[in-house]
C-alpha cells in the first residue's frame, strides 16, 4: 500500500478529542472540519504558570536527495513515547508545495508512522503559507505603489522580491512595470519561494501579535536616495500585513495515525532559511505535554545549527536530548558510492561514510553539548550485516546507536530509542547548550566560527559585493544580528558534488542579505539560489484525482 492509501484506510480521531486527551478546552479550539483545527493562542495565559516539557530535537546527517527520514522518525518517536506511557506531543514544520510538486514529495511521513489527513497538511492545510504569500507580495504591491504616486519616501533601491509557494525557476529574475503607464519604472526583480521569504521567518521567530506586527514593521524593503534604509513600516503597511496572518497566527492541530496529537505550524527551509517550525508552536507544545518531539530541517550543519544558534537563543528554549538520523543508504552516499549503487550492501562505502556521522554528532555533543542518540532509521534493503556493523562500529566510540523501524511498525517499531531518550533526558545533568558564537562578535566572525566549527571549512571567501554589505549593515547598527548562512544540504561544503567533503575547503559567501524583520543576516554561500526549479520529471507528474474525488500519488 502506498502512504496515501495506508492514512486513508486509518480511521482517525476527531480533532476535539485529540485535543481533549491534552487538555485543550473547547473555547480555545477553531475547528477546520473534523480533522483539523487551530489552537487559539490564548491558552498562554491559562497555562502561564505550568512548567514546560522535555524538548527532544530530531535532525540528521548530511542527506541524499530524498532526505533521510526526519519527520518518519520523528513520528515514530512521539508514538513510542504514548505507546511507554509518556505523554507526548509532535511539533513540526508545514510541508511546502514547492518539494510536494518537486523532488522529495509530501512531508508529512510515511508507512505506518504519518501526521494526517496527509493530503490536506501537504496541500492546502489551514492556508497559513497562502496568508504568508499574501502578506509578502501586499507589501510589494505598496512598494510599486508608492513609487507610482510620487514616491515620497525618495526610494531609489527596492530589495523586497515577491513570492509564491511553487518551484518555478522562471521567477528567478523577472522584470517588472513594462505596462508603459506614466509613472511606472522598469526594474529587474525576482521571486523566491514563500518558504523562503523574511515574513515566514517572521511568523516563526516572533513571540506573539505584538512581536509580529513590530518586525513586519522593521522590514527593510530597500534603500532611498541617502542610501539609508526604507522600512515597511515607512509604508503603514504593517498592520494589513499583521490583519493577514492573524488567524494563521495560531498554530494547527492535528495528529498521526496512532492518534498522538501534533502541532503543525510554519514551514521555513533550512537549506535557505532557518528551517524550524514556530516558536508559538514549540511553546504551546511544550506547555501541553511531558515531552515535546520536534525536527530541524535537513543536516545538522543546517537546520540544527539554526534551530539551535538563532531560534532557541531568540526563543529562550534549549532541548533536552537530541536524535541524529542516519539511514545507511545516505551512509553509503557519502562514502562516495554513487546512487545507483547504494541500495546494494558494501561495508567499505559504509564505513568511510560514517566519517559524515562524526563530523555532525561530535557538533551537537561536543561543541554544543547536548546529550545525543543515533536513530538508525531501518530501509528494507539494509542487509543485517550492515546493521550489526552500525551497531559495533559506533558502541566501539561510545556512541548510543538504536534502530528505528516506524515505517513499518508504527510506534512500536521506535520504543527502543524512545526508553533511552526518557533515560538520558533524567539522567542528564544539562539545563542549556552552548552557542557557536556570541551576538557581540562581529558578522565575519559569526559566519567564520559557524564555518569552521560546524562545516569543518578551513576559511571563508567573500565577493567584494558581499564583502561591502557586511561593512554596511555593522555600520547601520545591526552587526549584533545572528546568522542565517544558505548552504547545500548534500556536504558539509558549500559544494554540492563534494559528498565527502574531502580536503581541506572553504565556504564562498556570494551574497549578504539584512533581514531586519526576522532580525538575522542571510549569508548565501556557494550556488545557492532562494528559488528552486523542478527535477526533469517532478512529483507533481504523479498527482491526480480519482473517479472518487479522492487525491491520489503524494507520496
């Protein structure tokens, strides 16, 4: 059976049981039919005084083109921690329909262990990334409007792209205002993908409405006449843009196939944003369970290191214990087997892989140092040989290893990680982890330590554009921001094709971008780009609707 087909056939929950079973009160529930629903944020101020849970963060090694099963183990965690007689809540990102329609598919899981219904969370869901889209391209509209009607403001370099929530490597440099209208003025622009846009990463990083509203405010939309900064708030447009989001405010309720509750809420990515779900979100979790399971999107190089250096700092949240996927199929990828080969069993590849395993588990112990477990996240192709090798391999460097196999068993095929994770969590002497670097420290040194520390780069190569608009965000004050570097999930390099990240390398930042609103710098390093394309056959080839009207072929 395919994923679709296995959530189909489950029956669910109604959403206002699931919501009971946590203690959410009927008041505080906005029901999308029966099996989805928003959680009013108000419940902050009953559940003010109620001690947080555990937070247990899930991320991965360096990935293959299809990941590596992050949210699948998630999944299976927050199930096995029911099934141990914890109470347990998910917290996750919003899938985006731009790998939905491209390379990866859905993200809401698979096999037995899927968040559902999982065509709504994939497609439409609640429409928060559609309020988000429209947020960021009102405010490109007031932009161009301004500038119509006399452009009071001297605006002379507009920096604000629009966006829309697809893969479409068309929109990656457009050129706008050829109507020929009197006071409409050509210029080249372009879109980035929703996901990847400074209001998403606002929508996720603010506190509440008020912090929301005051860092739409705080957008810089581009640049006047003096060179000085023009904000959206220069524009009133803060408080439409606040007026949209409002109700997306407020995070989703859902749950997975064996009826543990999941928040679902916001959905940056990590390769190019700072691919975590919101902070509402993790916090209202938090307030209403034992033990909260949440993921940071692709490697640990990437969403971890985010997650950890700007949400959390931001946030005041550290987790308690945190899982490091690996599967051996990625192992062996980056071991330098190709992918036509890497379903096949090979010890070798295998083991030089596991250098890429090091390099991410001794980050997260050593250099932030938090308690970690490795989740070996079972594939039917994995031979045993391979998976008593994992097992000897890693006890031999103290490493705790546990397979996972929720794919195929649900919850029960992850109670063992589940009990060592309890285990760790109460023996763990750990309030809070490390940062990479200090807010105080300058950018380049910012960008340097995460490059060293974390990618293992031996140093860091600017454009003289790049090298320019670092000196002029420290001047305008802002040198205190964290970093937000968008690098390649598939090495530690900013090279995609350097798998094994042999050699001693450096990371290229081609661009530097002020995020006012979000209140980090974007560093791209390498070929990033903040729009992606479709493969040569999308996933988008496979979806349709049946005779039924059922949705068929997200996978």
């Amino acid at each position: 059976m395919t994923d679709i087909e296995i959530a189909r056939n489950t029956k669910l929950e109604k959403i206002n049981v699931i919501a009971k079973k946590i203690g959410i009160e009927e008041e505080e529930l906005e029901q999308y039919g029966k099996y989805k629903a928003k959680v009013s944020r108000d419940i902050f101020k009953r559940l003010e005084s109620k001690p947080n849970g555990k937070m247990i963060l899930v991320t991965a090694i360096s990935p293959t083109s299809l990941g590596e099963g992050k949210t699948t183990v998630s999944i299976a965690i927050a199930d096995a921690l029911s099934k141990i007689g914890k109470k347990s809540i998910l917290a996750l990102r919003e899938p985006s329909l731009g790998p939905v329609f491209g390379i990866k598919g859905g993200a809401t899981g698979g096999g037995k262990v899927q968040v559902a219904p999982m065509e709504d969370i994939n497609l439409h869901f609640t429409g928060d990334i559609h309020a988000i889209t429209s947020a960021n391209n009102l405010l490109s509209a007031m932009i161009d409007n301004h500038i119509f009607f006399g452009n009071e403001l001297k605006i002379k370099k507009v920096i604000w792209k629009r966006c829309v929530d697809l893969n479409d490597r068309q929109l990656r440099k457009v050129e706008t205002g050829l109507s020929a209208e009197k006071n409409t003025k050509p210029r080249m622009d372009g879109f980035d993908i929703s996901v990847a846009s400074e209001v998403m990463a606002i929508f996720c990083l603010s506190q509440d409405l008020e912090d929301l509203k005051r860092r739409l405010g705080n957008i810089t939309i581009g640049y006047n006449e003096d060179d000085e900064p023009v904000y959206a708030k220069d524009l009133k447009a803060e408080g439409a843009m606040t007026a949209l989001l409002r109700d997306a405010f407020d995070p989703n309720l859902v749950q997975t196939l064996e009826k543990t509750p999941a928040i679902i809420h916001g959905g940056p990515f990590a390769n190019i944003a700072h691919g975590c779900n919101s902070v509402v979100a993790t916090k209202m979790a938090l307030k209403l369970s034992d033990y909260v399971v949440t993921e940071a999107g692709f490697g640990a190089d990437l969403g971890a290191e985010k997650f950890l250096d700007i949400k959390c700092r931001k946030a005041g949240l550290s987790p308690n214990a945190v899982v490091l996927v690996a599967t051996i199929k990625a192992l062996k990828y980056h071991g330098g087997i190709d992918k036509e080969n890497i379903l096949e069993p090979n010890i070798e590849g295998l083991e030089k892989g596991l250098s890429n395993l090091y390099h991410h588990y001794n980050n997260l112990s050593e250099k932030y140092g938090l308690p970690v477990v490795v989740a070996l996240n079972r594939y039917n192709t994995d031979s045993e040989e391979e998976i008593e090798f994992m097992r000897k391999t890693l006890a031999k460097k103290g490493i705790k290893m546990e397979l996972v196999e929720g794919w195929a068993k649900g919850g029960e095929g992850a109670t063992d990680i589940a009990k060592t994770l309890v285990d760790m969590i109460e023996e763990s002497t750990i309030n809070k982890h490390n940062y990479i670097y200090e807010l105080e420290e300058s950018l380049e040194e910012k960008i340097q330590k995460v490059s060293n520390k974390i990618y293992g780069a031996r140093k860091v190569v600017y454009t003289d554009e790049a090298k320019k608009e670092l000196e002029r965000i420290e001047k305008l004050g802002y040198g205190n921001f964290p970093v937000c570097i968008a690098k390649t999930q598939y090495s530690l390099s900013d090279d995609m094709k350097n798998l094994e990240a042999k050699g001693d390398y450096d990371i290229h930042i081609q661009e530097i971008r002020l995020r006012t609103g979000a209140e980090f710098v974007v560093a791209i390093a390498g070929n990033m780009l903040t729009m992606p394309g479709l493969p040569k056959v999308p996933a988008a080839e496979n979806v349709d609707v049946n005779e039924k009207g059922e949705i068929e072929g997200i996978f």
